[in-house]
C-alpha cells in the first residue's frame, strides 16, 4: 500500500468543504435502506400523493408581489409581538391533566405527555437559513433560551428544511442526553453536527420507535425536503403521532392537505390535540402547505370527522416565508374554527396549556397588525371540500 492509498478522494475533500449549515447526504448503509425503502422510486422519495414541489406560474409576477413595499409591510408586525415569557416555574409542575403543550413559535412545540417530554422541530436560531447574515429573520425572540428548557426525552424532527431542523440548536441538543426521533435520511445531518448514532431513531413512514415509554410513529405527509445546492431528494419528510399511556398527540410538520390523514386518524387517532400547519402557503406552491382552511380539514379528517381535541395551529408567526399578511393565519383559523365549533388553543407563543383544560382562544395578534384583507382561497375540489356547519351537524355533534 504506497502513501497515495491515504490520501483522501477527491470527493471527500469536496465534501470537506461544504458549509456545516448544509449537513450531509446520505451514504453506505444509510443510503441502501433509503434505496430499499417503498416511498422511494426513481432515485427521490415520493409524495403519497402528486405534488408540485416548484413554485408554479410566473416568477416575475411572484416576485413583483412578494417585494411590493405594501406587501412586505404587511408580512411584518406593526409593534412587539407580545411573548409570554415562558419560566422555569411554569414548567416545574407537572400537569394536572397529563397533557401540557407549549407553543414555541413556528413550528417548535414542547409536548408534556404522561411524565415524558418530547420537543417537535427546535428552531432556537435568529434566523432560518443556511447564513447568519442573510435570509428569514425571527419576527419575535424565542419565549426562553434552550437551556433553561430542562431535560428533554426525545427530539422529533418533521424534515429537514431549515424552519424546522436549526444547526445551532441541534448542536446545542447534541451535548444532552436526549434521544433523537428523525424521518429516514435525516440522521446523516445530525451525525455531521456531532450526535452519536446511538441516539437517533431513523424511520420511514408508519415505523415506530419505543422512547422512555412512549411511542413516537412517522407518519406520512405531502412536502419535500433538502439542505444544501443540489437538494437529491434523499432525505424523507414526515408527520408524527406520539403516543402515552393515557395520551397522543399528532404533529403535522410541514404539508399540503391529502387524503392520508383519515387514515392517520383510523389507525392512530382520535387525538387530544393536533399541532397543524397553517401559515406560508400561496397560490404558488398549493400543494405543499396548507391554508387555515385545509388545516381545519385536515384536523376533522384526523379526528374521525368530529371537532373534538383541541387544534393547535403552527408555522406562522414567527417567520417571514410567504406573501400573505404575517398575522392571516390567525385570523382565518379563528374564523374557520368558530363556524363549525371546534376547539381552537391560540396561546402566545411560549405559554403553556393543556387541551382538556382552559386555554386562550383570543387574537393577541390585532394589537400589532394591519387589517386583514380577504386571504387568498384555493378552489373548492373533491380533494379539499369545504368545512360547512351542516358537515357538523350530519356528524351528530349538535
């Protein structure tokens, strides 16, 4: 074997170079289970259902709105968006229901679930993007460093955009003992920012991992994925159903509205909350985010078609990722879910409540917001059907 057998390929001093921020693309072993995988065909993951991951129509015409100067002003708050400064104390206790969720901002939410804690999609950046100079900056700081979060059982991860899987917070994650929760392909990222493989739990869609007690289950959902320049499609997004002794949970991640979650909520439901995506959808990307509208659909299809469990809605507020209003979400949330009487939990971000018990339902956002003008509205189609009233009714809960 001469000297030149040690030196490393050219590839490797490649990947050497690539930035921290991008994480790592799958390989060896890790690559061939991906390969082997149902949801993978023609070299990518696939949508259980068709969707179009590209923004459609005119970039122009998208990008003459999304810069307009009145827009931008809109997709901004007028004042300080009013945190709930999120203690120690309040986390202290344990909850008197055995159930106790924490809206974080975005995405991010810390679920209590029979004496286990389990963090969905940490963002404790400044910013959601590769570069600490340059791309979405926080609209409102987080309710309380990481650090004086306290222990954490297990971290779950819907994919790995940068919204939803920080660099820094995971590293900061890395130095705890917390068991990691990931969609397949996921842990190369993690492994690079230096968590031990023993710690994380990689799963395709419907696999299982037991975690102190609780199970945490991927479920599918209708997104894509991807870090660095090229984005191979080869890291698998997803939604997530953890279950207690006495509770479960469903966290939606990031996806457009599909037939999928009635059969998530028939096998692993009903729920006694669903955290749901509502914020940074548009007209250029219908299929991979969901209108509070959809959300709402999405919850009933999950709960059997009844409005029982409470709705927690996520990813708005806190980042700046689309051209509606940055308070729309919340407002056409509120309105959807009054009409058919469902159960509607819009804390500030960082306060706590438990969904059997009181929660605030009231628009804290008003005091900091322009009016709201009528959002944009996807056509009705069989695959979205509008939320009526009467559909509550036929269900027999009035």
């Amino acid at each position: 074997m001469t000297g030149a057998d040690h030196q490393p390929t050219l590839r490797t001093r490649l990947r050497s170079l690539r930035p921290d921020a991008f994480g790592a693309d799958p390989a060896g072993a890790r690559m061939e289970r991906i390969r082997r995988s149902p949801n993978f065909a023609d070299g990518v993951f696939q949508n259980p259902e068709g969707a179009r991951t590209r923004p459609s129509g005119s970039m122009l015409e998208f990008a003459k709105v999304y810069f307009r100067k009145e827009e931008r002003a809109r997709r901004s708050p007028l004042g300080t968006v009013p945190v709930h400064a999120t203690t120690l104390a309040d986390l202290a206790e344990p909850p008197a229901t055995g159930l106790r969720v924490t809206w974080l901002g975005h995405s991010s939410v810390l679920t209590e679930i029979d004496g286990r804690r389990v963090l969905f999609d940490p963002v404790w950046g400044e910013r959601c993007s590769p570069f600490a100079f340059a791309g979405p900056k926080r609209l409102h700081p987080v309710p309380l460093p990481l650090a004086s979060l306290g222990p954490v059982d297990a971290v779950v991860i819907s994919h790995d955009h940068y919204d939803h899987l920080d660099l820094p917070t995971i590293k900061a994650l890395a130095g705890t003992d917390t068991v990691f929760a990931v969609p397949l392909g996921v842990g190369a990222h993690l492994e690079r920012w230096g968590v031990p493989l023993d710690r994380i739990h990689e799963l395709d869609w419907n696999e299982t991992a037991q975690i102190a007690g609780i199970s945490l289950t991927a479920t599918p959902a209708r997104h894509f994925c991807g870090r660095g320049l090229r984005n191979q499609q080869h890291t698998l997004w997803a939604s997530w159903v953890v279950a207690g002794p006495e509770h479960r949970v469903y966290h939606s991640g990031d996806t457009g509205y599909f037939s999928g979650f009635q059969d998530i909520g028939a096998e692993h439901g009903p729920f006694d909350v669903t955290m749901i995506q509502v914020g940074a959808y548009s007209e250029y990307w219908p299929d991979i985010h969901m209108t509070p509208a959809e959300g709402l659909r999405a919850h009933l299809d999950l709960q059997g078609g009844k409005p029982h469990g409470a709705l927690l809605p996520i990813h708005w507020g806190t980042f700046n990722l689309a051209p509606h209003p940055w308070s729309e979400p919340g407002e056409w949330m509120k309105d959807a879910a009054d009409e058919v009487g469902q159960a509607l939990a819009l804390p500030r971000p960082g306060e706590p409540f438990e969904p059997s018990g009181k929660f605030s339902s009231e628009a804290w956002w008003r005091a900091v917001s322009s009016p709201v003008v009528r959002p944009w509205r996807r056509p009705e189609t069989a695959d979205t059907p509008p939320v009526h009233r009467e559909e509550v009714d036929l269900a027999g809960e009035r």
